[in-house]
C-alpha cells in the first residue's frame, strides 16, 4: 500500500513508539517521531530551546501549534507516493483537526490506531523504560497522564466521532498489536 499516513495515539507508555518501529520494519515506512522533532529543537539550543526543554522535563504537552508545525513540516517532506508512520503525534484537538485536515488536502490515504492500555499498565510500562532509557520526561508519569486526560482524550474523541479511528488493545503482545495492524493495513 503506498502513500500511506499512519498514526498511533494513546496514553504515555501505551506502545506508539513500539508499534511504530514494528510496523516499519514490516512495511519499509519512515517513522516520524513528533518528540523527535522536538527533542532536536531543544539540541538547537537559544532560548525556544531553553522553554521548550523545561515545558517537556515537565510533563507537560508543548504548545498545540509548534507541535503541529513539527507534523506538518515532516508531512510535507514525504514524497508523494511514499508511506510515513507518525507516533505520538496528535495530543491536542487542534493538532487532530490539523491531521485530518492536512492528510485530507494531500489527498493521502491515513489510518489512526488508538492503542487502550489502562493507566496502571501505562504507569509500569513508564517506569520500565525510566529505567532502562532514562527519559527525563517519563519522571513526570502523573503529570503526563494529567495531559492526556485534559488535552489528548479530546483529540481521540474528535476521530472517534468523525468515525476514523481504530481502536485496538494495547495491553496485548506487541505481535499481537503488530499483526492487527498490518492486516488492517492491508500488509498480511
């Protein structure tokens, strides 16, 4: 299936960025990491650097439109008829209104998979890969979950009422999760 957008949403520690690399490694598909992005932002040091750094050691969700110009400026660099997968991408209604939107302009066939894990299994998910990456954001495991109740719930029930999203079990074996993506992909 060529041209196709992916994208994975759900909690912190949910497996977006798991899925993703599966589902690259089984298509040939470029992930794009929105935290990616960011991170590379922070890198380039000056003062935006600076707050954006404090605003995600936080926990804390960055602002809705440098998100989404992170997105957008990796969306258009896709070719056109070449496959992306986005993980973590959308967090706020305005960034999921900005997905669809863009993704529907370019005319790109997309699919969102919402991975559903409960918060106990995403707060031992978090501390596990704390503990073996060292991610300074995953400290903020509470605050984060706080964000996603306040912001990106929002975003997933804007697709899940527009009828676009898919819904699947993340508490399930990474395979397990793969398989049904691909097969909903058309991979199989």
């Amino acid at each position: 299936m060529a041209a196709c957008t992916v994208f994975f949403v759900g909690k912190p520690g949910a497996g977006k960025g798991t899925q993703a690399d599966l589902l690259s490694r089984a298509s040939g598909w470029p992930v794009v990491s929105t935290s990616g992005g960011l991170r590379a932002l922070v890198a380039e040091g000056g003062a935006a650097g600076r707050k954006l750094e404090e605003t995600m050691d936080a926990g804390l969700l960055t602002p809705y439109w440098l998100a989404t110009y992170v997105y957008l400026k990796s969306l258009l660099s896709v070719p056109e008829d070449g496959g992306v997968i986005f993980d973590g991408t959308v967090r706020t209604l305005p960034e999921a209104k900005a997905v669809r939107d863009s993704v529907t302009w370019l005319e790109r066939p997309f699919h969102i998979f919402n991975l559903k894990v409960s918060d106990d299994e995403a707060r031992a998910r978090i501390e596990l890969r704390r503990e073996k990456e060292g991610r300074k954001d995953d400290a903020a495991i509470e605050k984060r979950l706080e964000e996603y109740y306040a912001n990106t719930e929002q975003a997933i029930e804007f697709y899940r009422s527009a009828e676009i999203l898919i819904e699947l079990d993340g508490e399930r074996t990474p395979e397990a999760i793969a398989s049904d993506v691909r097969r909903t992909l058309g991979l199989v």
